[in-house]
C-alpha cells in the first residue's frame, strides 16, 4: 500500500510573521521556484494572516496581495499556488474574487477553532468557482475534540474538501495531536490535516503523530520559517516520512536545496525557539504575536514572559493583536 | 409635550431590546409591536408588557398609517427595502437597523441634526457606532491622515447567525462609514469573535497613520467625544486614550450593553439600539420644539 502524505508549504506565508510581513518580490519569487523545483504540492502565498489582512493591526506587508501571487503564480508551474483566508479580514468582492481571477488553485478558508461558520459563504464561493477549498481551524488548542468535530463537519458540509487544524500557539503535546486527529479523522469523509508550530519543540513529532492518527495532510516551511518559534521544519519532515516509508513526492535533494535558498535569501533569522517562545506555547498564545508582544513589551519596559501569561489568561484569539497594548497598560498600572 | 408614536417592525433580539428602552424614554412611545409569529419570545415579552402587538408584518401599518410617526425597521437588508416602498409613500421616517443602506448615515454624536432633513437613517453597523466617532474625531483634529483602521471584537455568543453570514456586508459598510465621517479614503475594517467563556465586552481599537500627529487636540477631543457618546450610550467608555505607538495612533474603547433584553455582554447591539433611540427621540424633540 503507498502511504501518500499531501504537503502544503506555507513558508512565504507562515514566513511572512517570521519577517514582520516584509517578504520581497524578489524572494517570493526565487523561494517560489525552488519549491517548484523540489516538486512541493502546494505552495502558500501571502501575508501572514492570508489575504486581505495587510493591517496596523496584524502589520503592514511590504507587498499588495496581487503583486505577491501574481509573482508566485509566474514561478510555479507544476505546484499549486494556495491562500489562506480569514473571513473578518478578507472578503469575497474586495478579496477573493480577484485572488482567483490572479490563478490561485488552493484555497484554505479558516477562523477560529469553534467559529467554522463564519466560512459558510467564503467556502461556498471557492467551489462555485471550481478551486480546491480546505477549513482550517485556528488555535485549535483551545477547544476540545468534541468541538472541534462539530465545527469541521460543519465545514464539510460547506463543501470544504479536506480540514486542517492549526495548533497556532504551539502548544500541543503529541497525546493532544493524538486524540483530536483521530476524534477528526474518525468523524468526518473529507481527509484531515495538521499545521504546527515549535514553541515547545514538538512539531515534528507531533506532525508525525498526526500521521500515525490518520492525517493525510501536513504543513511545513523551509527551516521552519514562520510564526514565534517557526514551523514544522520542512526539509526534516520530509526526511522523516521518507525513511518511514510515506510518499510525498518531494524531492529530497532539492528540497534541501530550497530550505539552503530560503535561508540564504529570505531569512534574515533562522527561527529558534527563543525563551519567551517557550513561554508563548505554555500559555496558548497565537504565535503571529511574537513581533508584537517583543516590540511592545520591550517599548513599555514589561517582561514579555508576563504578557503572554496574561494574555493567555484572558484566553485572546488569533487577529486580536490590539489586546497587547491593552494587557501591556493593565501590567504597568497594576505595578504602580 | 406629545410622544413620538413609534413602531418596531421585527420581533427578534433587536426588536425586543428597542422595545424594552423605549419604555424608559420620556420622548417615545411604542405603539405597536409588530412581528409574524405571535408565539415567538419578543412578542410574549410585548404582550406581558401590555403592548400593542400584530402578527401582520408591514400591512399592519398600512391598515392604520395615521397611528404610528416613525417606524424602526429591525427586520433584514431584503424587507427593509420592501418595507421602504410602502412606508415611503406613506410618509413615514424609518429607522434602519439592518444593513440596507437605504437612507443618510447617521452617528448621533456627530450627526444628529442633520438625519432631521431626512426620512431614512440607516444605523451603518454596531462596529461603526463605536468607532467611527473616534474615526470623525482624527479626522477633524488631524492634518494628512493617510489611513484609519479599524478592529473589533464581540463575544461569540453576541453574534447570531445574520452577523455571521453578513460578515462581508459587515465590512464593507463600516468602511464605507468610516470613510464618510472622516473624510480619510483609505480605511480597513475587522471583525474578530471571540468565544471566551465568561463572555468578553465588546471592544474597537482605532488605528490611525498620520504624518505629524497632534495628540494634544486629539486627547481634548477624544475625551469630549467620548462624553457625548455616553449620553446616549451608557456603557461606551474609553479603555485606552489616544497613544502613538509604533508609527500608528491606537485608540480603544470598550461598549458593555445595558443588559435590557440583551445580555451586558451583547455591547455591539446594546450601541446600535442606544443609537437608534437618540434619532428617534431627536425627531421628537424636533417636532415639540424642544432643542
């Protein structure tokens, strides 16, 4: 029986968080044609927080969103160009349409863990107009299998054909992954996906138990380019699948030589996991936060550690990045 | 001094919640509570309350025009505009509480007087009673303002199965508000749900790009604005005061609701209905001469 594995590669937008969305043209383009080369599946394009959300709240990218998928469009030519959106950010007639019209082929429609329903209409457009669409559902960690059960299969029936959870915050272990893959796996038709991030070390790990609970879809970036402490290492993954015997139809070789590209071209830090990372992951923190809370915390003259505590406590969702400036006023209040 | 004879056509949440304040308004009175289904909640809370109530949607308008001054529609985008063609001809104002964009934009801290030449004022959305007002301020107290955006979150729990599907029409009018009142053309709306448990008050955080910001004016201003809202909406207050912080003026404000038929969390609907009364009562003024 061939195991095959579909590998998404979000690391130009995942990647975007990383280098507080500055990506270049230029890199889009060269990382682009390297992961062509390497025979990628699908290649994600973007800011970090997908379409339409260049923002002061999220951050500003360097790039229009056209110009970045035209661009990506023009360097791949056998891997599907793919975007991520949050409806709340993006919409249908200011976004969407256009996004498509550029040639996007993969659409991966996401909000938060327990509100699928705010991609009824999104989802509904995406196969209106004959592309791939996907549900991912974000910060997955904060609700419980059961739930997230009940708000993939409501994008299954949207019409979404495959749901990817994100464990944003990095925050699961590989028993979590265990029990909500296969909780998801077990009820829903569509196949099943797994988006990590590196906060606590464990996202190739986990990555791999997610497999081994019956996800037939991962994410991973060149060195782990993306969000707070990164992603799935890419090149890693792949390495491990291949010695475990699964088929992802990626090229090792060239892989290695994409994620040697993307360090060498686009990364002006290799992500690690930093000490406020580890913190981030334990308390449940959207890593999309990481820039923001450093940058704040260190304007202020807080200690990040007590924000991300805090602002884990409060139980804040991805695209609520203002609530840092509101957490960073209450901790200089309450030491006054 | 004569109430206002006024109408509430739709007997969901916001219809009931509207109903519940115009109780305690000196220049309204409900006349009749008009739904389709006699059984549903909001016309069982009308009927306890010893409301007039009709299960006959517009017509029961139309079968009496002379008993009601001012209808607030509280219905859908696709009724308010049936409703508008009869109850145009019949002379009558409309509140629009839903997203039909029919008539004058209104933001009774700023525009109040001018809706009075009008006979349709659309309420925009809930996000835009909370932050355009902020919005109209920078606007005013701010030289080249090349760009306002504007974020808020809800409680889940506060946002029903039309908020939902209508996210997109949720932001393109309050774009297009903040645009209005402004002046800035460039602007940005997002909507974030957050479904923390227990239920967090609505909050709006303001962002502006200005090349030399003038925090001083905008402090004074902002401040002056703020206590202008709170007159009509109790439970709006200021969270942060104007900051520049990396590049960007950041403003936030929170609206915690009244908890009349509405939970205290359900601050986005509380605003809009706070809102909707402060027009309808400025007709009232307007028609006793009460200024």
């Amino acid at each position: 029986m061939i195991k095959q594995i579909l590998i998404s590669d979000p690391t130009l937008r995942d990647g975007n968080h990383a280098c507080a969305h500055q990506l270049s043209l230029e890199q889009i383009a060269i990382y682009a044609a390297a992961a062509d080369k390497a025979g990628v599946p699908i290649v994600e394009v973007g800011h970090g927080n997908g379409l339409g959300a260049s923002s002061l709240q999220v951050g500003l990218c360097k790039e229009t969103d056209k110009d970045m998928l035209e661009t990506a469009r023009k360097h791949l030519s056998k891997s599907k160009l793919g975007i991520h959106v949050i409806p709340g950010f993006a919409t249908i007639k200011r976004d969407l349409i256009r996004a498509i019209d550029i040639g996007v082929d993969v659409i991966r429609i996401a909000s938060h863990c327990t509100e699928a329903d705010i991609t009824q209409r999104h989802l509904g457009y995406v196969r209106e107009r004959g592309k791939e669409a996907y549900g991912v559902l974000m910060m997955s960690h904060m609700a419980s299998a059961t739930v997230l059960v009940e708000e993939a299969q409501k994008m299954e029936l949207y019409g979404a054909e495959g749901i990817i959870i994100m464990d944003s915050a990095g925050a699961y272990l590989p028993s979590d992954v265990q029990e909500k893959v296969t909780a998801l796996v077990n009820g829903l038709k569509v196949p099943v996906g797994f988006h990590a991030h590196n906060n606590l070390g464990m996202a190739v790990a986990n990555s791999i138990t997610a497999i081994e609970s019956g996800a037939k879809i991962l994410d991973g970036t060149a060195r782990g380019f993306g969000a707070g402490a990164g992603n799935t290492q890419l090149e890693v993954l792949v390495a491990v699948l291949e010695k475990m015997g699964y088929v992802t139809g990626i090229d090792l070789y060239k892989m290695l030589d994409a994620s040697d590209i993307a360090e060498d071209k686009i990364m002006k830090n290799v992500p690690i996991i930093k000490s406020e990372s580890i913190i981030s992951g334990l308390s449940g923190v959207f890593s999309g936060f990481a820039k923001h809370v450093t940058r704040i915390s260190s304007e202020y003259k807080v200690d990040p550690r007590d924000v991300y505590r805090e602002l884990g406590k409060r139980k804040i969702v991805g695209g609520q990045e203002d609530m840092i400036i509101e957490v960073v006023m209450d901790l200089i209040r309450n030491r006054k | 001094m004569k109430k206002l004879r006024v109408a509430i056509l739709g007997s969901g949440n916001i219809g009931t919640d509207l109903l519940i304040k115009i109780q305690r308004s000196e220049f309204l009175e409900c006349v009749l509570f008009i739904g389709r289904n006699l059984s549903s909640p909001g016309m069982a809370k009308a009927i306890a309350m010893g409301v007039k109530v009709s299960d006959e949607s517009i017509n029961a308008i139309v079968k009496n025009p002379d008993a009601v001054d001012l209808i607030f529609d509280a219905t859908s985008a696709k009724d308010a505009k049936i409703h508008w063609e009869v109850l145009d001809k019949l002379g009558k104002i409309v509140v629009d509480m839903t997203p039909a964009k029919l008539g004058v934009f209104c933001i009774p801290a700023v525009n109040l007087d001018e809706v009075l030449e009008h006979r349709n004022v659309n309420m925009i959305t809930c996000g835009g009673q909370a932050s355009i007002p902020i919005a109209y301020v920078i606007g005013k107290t701010q030289k080249n303002v090349e760009y306002i955006e504007v974020v808020s979150s809800i409680a889940s729990r506060s946002a029903g199965p039309a908020t939902r599907l209508n996210l997109d029409e949720y932001i393109d009018t309050t774009e297009n508000g903040i645009k209005h009142f402004s002046k800035v053309p460039r602007t940005k709306a997002i909507l974030n749900l957050n479904p923390a448990d227990p239920c967090i008050d609505m909050q709006t955080t303001i962002f502006a790009q200005v090349e030399n910001p003038d925090m001083d004016s905008l402090l004074y201003e902002v401040d002056i604005m703020v206590k202008k809202i709170q007159e009509y909406v109790p439970g709006y207050s200021l969270l942060v005061p104007p900051i520049f912080e990396n590049g960007r003026i950041v403003i936030m404000v929170k609206a915690q609701g009244l908890g009349d038929y509405l939970p205290k969390y359900a601050g986005n609907l509380d605003i809009i209905n706070c809102a909707a009364i402060a027009v309808a009562e400025q007709y009232s003024k307007n028609f006793n001469n009460i200024k």
